[in-house]
C-alpha cells in the first residue's frame, strides 16, 4: 500500500491553482466582451490630447481630452466578433504622435489599450493583456 502524503496533495492543489490563475491574469482563456481604453498624463504639464482607435476602417474610439499632471480618463469599446489589428493613433495639440496596431477580437487575451504622456512630453500606447 502506498502511503499518500497530506502536504504533497496540499502543495499539488495549490500549484495547480496557481497555474490556473496565472492564465487568467495573463490573458488566456477567453475574450472581454470590451476593451478598455486609458488614457495618462505622466508630464508635469497639461496636455490636450486626442486618441483615435480604428478597426476594419471603423472608428471604435474618437475622443480628445484635456489631462491636468497626473490625471487620467478611461473609456471602452465593444471587442470586435472577429481578430484583428486595431490603429491606435494619439496625438497631442504639440503635434508629438504615436501609431501603433494592437490586435483585438477573440482570443487575442487583450483587454485594455493604453495611452500616456510621458514625463518628456511624448505620447505612447500599447495593448495590455490583464
């Protein structure tokens, strides 16, 4: 007869929880019914900025907002029924702008979109899988 230890079961049930929940908050296993979308003023100065998230030459996002230091604004868009790039444009009134493609849909683990100001004054954005 092989004598099963407690802590071992104890410590099996834990890796696998652990492991399970690791893909969640990676972004594995599903697909958000909507995409968050932040946007973040990092500089020390205020900014008026516009964010512009296209899909299948459909605009999904269009807002400009005028971000104190430090303030933030969020906004969402329904996730698109089929995978694909999404043009993330952000540009701010000096005319400093970014582009980038962020592939949004199912099973892509995406979940919000990003947007900030840096300290330098620049824009940048990313996706972000939570």
């Amino acid at each position: 007869m092989v004598a099963i230890d407690r802590r071992a079961i104890l410590r099996s049930a834990g890796l696998f929880a652990a492991s399970s929940l690791a893909g969640c908050a990676f972004g594995f296993g599903g697909t958000n019914e909507t995409v968050g979308v932040d946007v973040s003023n990092q500089d020390d100065a205020s900014h008026r900025l516009s964010v512009t998230v296209t899909f299948d030459e459909t605009a999904l996002v269009d807002v400009t907002e005028r971000l104190a230091p430090g303030e933030s604004a969020a906004t969402q868009f329904e996730n698109p029924p089929s995978a694909g790039p999404a043009r993330v444009e952000a540009v701010l009134a000096n005319d400093r702008s970014t582009s980038t493609d962020v592939r949004v849909g199912p099973g892509t683990g995406i979940r919000q979109i990003s947007v900030r100001i840096t300290p330098e004054g620049t824009v940048e954005a990313y996706g972000a899988r939570t």
